[in-house]
C-alpha cells in the first residue's frame, strides 16, 4: 500500500523540480518564516518478534513466565504481533496485521541561509491513524490482545540543507517528538478479571530523517520528507486477578502474589513519507 502511494508523491514532486520557477541568473534566498502542511503515508516495521511481557510476582520486571500446574509455559502456543483473531492458533495464523494509514499534519518555521547552507528550525503537528497490536495465545485456549493508536501527535525539528542557486534544497533533519497514545485491551478469557492502568500515554521520542523541497515560486515551496520516529511508551499495564477462575488458574497460582502484570515493548517506531507545501513570507 505504501508504495502506491509513495510513487505518485515522487512523480509530483520530480515534475515539480524539473520545472524552472525563476529566471536563470537569479538567486534564491530561503531566509524567512513559513507556514504550510504536509499529507502521506505512515507506516510500521514487522514486529512479528513482539512478544506479551508478564510479571507474576510484582517485582515490577517484566521477564516471567506463566505456567501451568505441571510447569509448562502457558503461553506455548505463542504471540504474534496483530490483533488476535481467534482464541486459539500459532505465531502468525490467527493475527490480522497492524493499521498503516495516510497522515497529515501543518506546519511553521523559520529558514536562514548562508551561502548555499540554509538551517533552520521547524515545529509540526497532526495526525497518523495508525494502531499497533500485539497478541499472545495460552493454552485454555484464550487470546489476549493489547493495541495502542496515535490520537495526535507533535514534533520538534531542526534542518540543514544545501541549496543550488535555482532553488533546489535536499536537507538532513531531526528533533523531538510527542504522541498521545491511546491503549486498550482485549481477551476472550472470561474467567478472570482484568483491571487497566494508563490507557492514555503521554509518549516523547525522537526523530530523523531527510527530504528535498524546491521553490516552486518566490512565495511557494514543495518538498518530500522521509522521517523515522520513535515513541517510548510502556506505561500502559494489564492486572489480572482471580475473577470466577479457580485457585489454580496459572495468572494466580504464584505462591507470593494472586494477580499477574502484563504489558508490551516500550518501543513506538512510525516511518512517514509526506509531501510537503509551504508559503513564505
């Protein structure tokens, strides 16, 4: 799906490029502040190694393992990194894959030239529509899903580019980062209970990456960014107690705590291709 989307935003912007917009000779300077937006494509790395994490002592590390009474891992039929389907089912066969999806977001910053350097900084918020899952499968049989969305999201950037004397920049960027994600869970065991902690997240990351951007008209400019972000994210944490389940149900059996922790990776990775416009003045 990316790539679909992704070559069409090239050829726009290479017919962009190869379009002269000012008179041989003249020079263009890129000092000053702009305003824009910017629309395309997000999407995430496979995580088909993400795994559930638990903790059944409370010792707050998330590095257990739920066992049965005979000792054998309750989760033996394993995880995949979706959205469970079925209760039941291997790593990977019973999973839908996560939500990539169009974004967009505006934009406003500030440019100034030396030479043929031009730096600048720019700050950007807006939306990415994308969910991330990732689901384990015991032995009951039962599955459990935990799934976090991008409400919104911000960033913080600094550029450095190059620019030919007719307006053509390919730049390096990178900065700060911020999302407000949103958890929730899911499970077809009926028999305990489940209690959430931190179903909003405030996540700050990084960012990096690189684009070219063209003045396509003294006031008028377009580009195409690549940038990869990384969120950290971990708050979100899933209790689970006894609830109608019997005294040897295996999240309740450890002999020093009746109630297991479960979460995920503090990991958030999104890579975006946009295309960009801006007015300056």
């Amino acid at each position: 799906m990316k790539n679909i989307l992704i070559a069409p935003l090239g050829a726009t912007l290479a017919l962009a490029l190869a379009t002269p917009a000012f008179a041989q000779g003249d020079k263009v300077d890129w000092t000053g502040p702009y305003v824009g937006g910017s629309f395309g494509y997000n999407w995430q790395k496979s995580d088909n190694q993400e795994n559930l994490r638990f903790d059944t002592n409370g010792d707050g590390v998330y590095n257990d393992t739920v066992r049965l009474g005979n000792g054998d891992d309750a989760f033996a039929p394993g995880f995949c990194g979706g959205a469970a389907t079925s209760g039941v089912g291997q790593q990977r066969t019973r999973c839908n894959g996560d939500k990539d999806a169009i974004g967009w977001n505006v934009h406003a910053g500030y440019d100034r030239q030396f030479g043929n350097i031009v730096a600048g900084a720019v700050i950007e918020g807006g939306d990415a529509y994308i969910s991330d899952s990732v689901s384990g499968f015991s032995t009951t049989p039962a599955s459990y899903t935990l799934t976090r969305r991008i409400g919104w999201s911000g960033a913080g950037r600094l550029r450095l580019g190059y620019t030919t004397d007719s307006g053509i920049m390919p730049y390096i960027t990178g900065g700060v980062s911020y999302a407000k994600v949103k958890n929730s869970f899911s499970t077809t065991n009926t028999a305990n209970a489940f209690t959430t902690t931190d179903s909003k997240e405030d996540a700050w990351g990084w960012n990096m990456g690189g684009g070219v951007e063209a003045k396509v008209a003294e006031n008028f400019s377009i580009g195409l960014l690549y940038k990869w972000t990384r969120y950290n994210v971990g708050d979100y944490n899933v209790n689970v107690s006894q609830g109608t389940a019997p005294a040897t149900n295996p999240f309740i059996s450890n002999p020093t705590r009746a109630s297991t922790d479960i979460n995920r990776g503090d990991k958030f990775d999104v890579q975006s291709t946009m295309v960009t416009a801006s007015f300056r003045f």
